[in-house]
C-alpha cells in the first residue's frame, strides 16, 4: 500500500505544479529552487572541467566501497543540475559509501542530438583514463539519462571499450518516438499532466529521427550489457519505456530485474527525504549494486 505521504506529494504535484512551460521558464524556475535547498554535509563536493565537459564529484567522507558511480541525469536532455536534483543524487552517494561523478553535460535546444550523449562519453572515458576499471564503475541514471547511457554503453560495445559491472535505472524514459501505450493509459494517473508539446525531449531530438538507436535505444540491439535493475512507477506515461526494456532485455538473454511501484510517479525516488517510497528504492538499488 502506497504511503499517506505519498498520496500528499501526489497531490502537489496535480494541483500546484506546473510543468506545461517553455524549458526557459522551467530551467529559470529550478534555479530559484537551488538557493532554498541545502546539500548534505556528510559529502564532499568538486567541481571538474575536463575536455570541455563539466562535472562534479561527490564524495561520502565515509567511504565503504571501492567503486564508484557515475550517474547521468535526467530531465529531457535540456534541464540541467539544480541543488534539487544534486541533493537527492548525493543522497544515491551516501547511502552507497561510494564516490559519484556527475556530469554536467551540453543541453538542448542550445546543443541538440548528439551533443549529450557524445559528452557522456567523454565523461565515461575520462573515468577509465583516471585509472577506474570497468569492473569497478556502476552507472545509475533517471529519466533520460537511461536513454543516454544505454546509447553510450551501445556505443563503446562497437568500440570495444568495456562496460561498466551494472546498471541502474529510476523511471526510464527511452523512446522519444512516444510509442508505448503506458502515454495513453497512464496520462491521467501521471500527476505531472504534460503535454505533447512540452514533452522537452523533442528539443534533443531536433530535425533527427526519434527513432534513431542513439537517440532512443529502444529501437537498438541491446546485447551483451551488463545486469540491469530497474525501478519504474505505475503511474508514469513512461512504463512502457521500462517495461518494453526489461522484455527486450530478457529475450535477449541478458540480466534484468524490473520493479513496477504502484501509486508512485516519474523519477518519485527524487522525493526521498520525505517519501518512504523513495528511500526504500534507493536502499534496494544500493543492494543491487
């Protein structure tokens, strides 16, 4: 049973937030949010710039594991970090004991396709060039950060780079052609209540194919990647995402867990710190990895 939280945050998010905007209001709105959110002092923060990529490193001053995490963000490849989402994301440090590395990479509509997923790349060799074996590197990612690390690991399979030892995804979003059926089924459950014209990927996607592999791996030929654990929300348009993944996953042979939360929404693990739903998920994807 959902918790009574749940059923409130749900609620805020119905009536009181407001997602339908230009991606301008919303990066400006977000902004605003950063100077009301404080960063957990258990964890050290540096930002990097390297071959023209920003990031940062979050590091647990109690570390438990020698590896480490990379974790790509969501928000339509066109939000960027804000103290809101680096909160919960240190929060995936903490509870890990594990350093994290951020990347803060190119957003559209200024850089469209490919310019993200070709900075995640560089951010995923800078990482092995610093002397971090694949064995010892997990990627966890949200929303459209999914969709740009299968492309990146899809990428270095043709390379012959090796990949990292797992993966974690929080709500996939991972087909920008909006084909899966959850987009009809789910739309007045979602509390977001976007619409089609606000569905910010599309400014990634540009004058390209939606369907392309690189841009919606949904569409690619997954193999040999690593185990794959997912957390998606029955009350997100994007389930199918998850689910069509974790089907063509298995019938690939390859190693997929999926777990479907009911009641919950998309990316409701960035609630954590007063959702009892979303701190269980981030203590389940920590076991995993």
């Amino acid at each position: 049973m959902a918790s009574f939280q749940s059923f409130l945050v749900r609620l805020l998010f119905k009536y009181a937030v407001n997602w339908n905007k230009p991606v301008e209001e919303v990066r400006t709105q977000l902004q605003k949010m950063n100077l009301k959110t404080k960063l957990p002092d258990s964890a050290d923060y540096q930002k990097i710039d390297f071959y023209d990529v920003k990031g940062e490193w979050i590091t647990p001053k109690e570390l438990r594991s020698e590896k480490i995490i990379l974790y790509i963000h969501g928000g339509g490849n066109c939000i960027g970090i804000v103290n809101t989402n680096r909160k919960y994301i240190a929060q995936v440090a903490l509870e890990a004991g594990m350093k994290l590395f951020l990347p803060d990479f190119r957003l559209a509509p200024e850089f469209p396709f490919p310019a993200a997923l070709n900075d995640c790349i560089k951010v995923y060799s800078y990482l092995l060039e610093l002397g971090f074996q694949s064995n010892k590197i997990v990627i966890v990612a949200d929303s459209s950060g999914c969709g740009l690390s299968l492309s990146m690991m899809n990428f270095f399979q043709e390379e012959g780079v090796p990949l990292p030892v797992s993966v974690h995804f929080f709500c996939p979003m991972l087909d920008s052609a909006k084909t899966g059926e959850s987009m009809i089924s789910r739309a007045k459950k979602d509390p977001y209540r976007l619409k089609p014209e606000f569905f910010y990927d599309r400014l990634y996607v540009a004058e390209n194919d939606p369907c392309h592999p690189f841009i919606s791996p949904l569409y690619a030929d997954l193999k040999n990647l690593p185990p794959v654990f997912i957390h998606a929300a029955d009350y997100d348009v994007f389930l199918s995402d998850a689910i069509r993944l974790h089907d063509k996953l298995l019938s690939g042979s390859l190693s997929s867990t999926l777990k479907i939360w009911p009641k919950m929404w998309h990316n409701f693990q960035m609630s954590a710190d007063i959702l009892p739903e979303g701190k269980i998920a981030i203590k389940e994807a920590v076991s995993f990895f």
